[in-house]
C-alpha cells in the first residue's frame, strides 16, 4: 500500500503489490522490486526484467558494479 509521498502516484499501478514490494526507485516511475517466489528465494526485478535471483545476490552484483541500474535503463 503506497503512502506519504507515494501515496498519490499513478505509476505505482503498473506493479501488483501482491507480487512483492518495491524498494528502489531507479527513476521516477521506475522500481526494482522484490517478488515473492518460493521459501529459499525472493528473486529482484527490474520492470518484468528477472535481474537477480535474491534481494543479497542483487547488492552483491550492486557492489561490484555501482552502474548496473544506469546500465539497465540504457538497455
């Protein structure tokens, strides 16, 4: 459920919070999100992108490359 400042945002209707939740955004009206998938797994997303397959494997590959977002969005 979106609140405060994301409250009124109408580019949050493109993503299902049922599917998980968002926690970055990449740039305005662009989020990763963090998708509910099995017990072990919580695999990021990037749009309907699947661009790493856990929330600490996504800060990993964000550790060794501080451009992977700009990356993505050049693509």
């Amino acid at each position: 459920m979106s609140e405060e400042f994301y409250e009124h945002d109408p580019d949050l209707d493109m993503y299902d919070e049922r599917e998980g939740f968002l926690f970055f955004e990449v740039v305005e009206g662009l989020y990763f999100e963090v998708r509910w998938d099995t017990v072990d797994t919580s695999p990021v997303y990037f749009m309907n992108t699947r661009i790493s397959d856990s929330l600490q494997a996504f800060f990993e590959q964000l550790d060794c490359d501080s451009h992977l977002y700009e990356k993505m969005l050049e693509e």
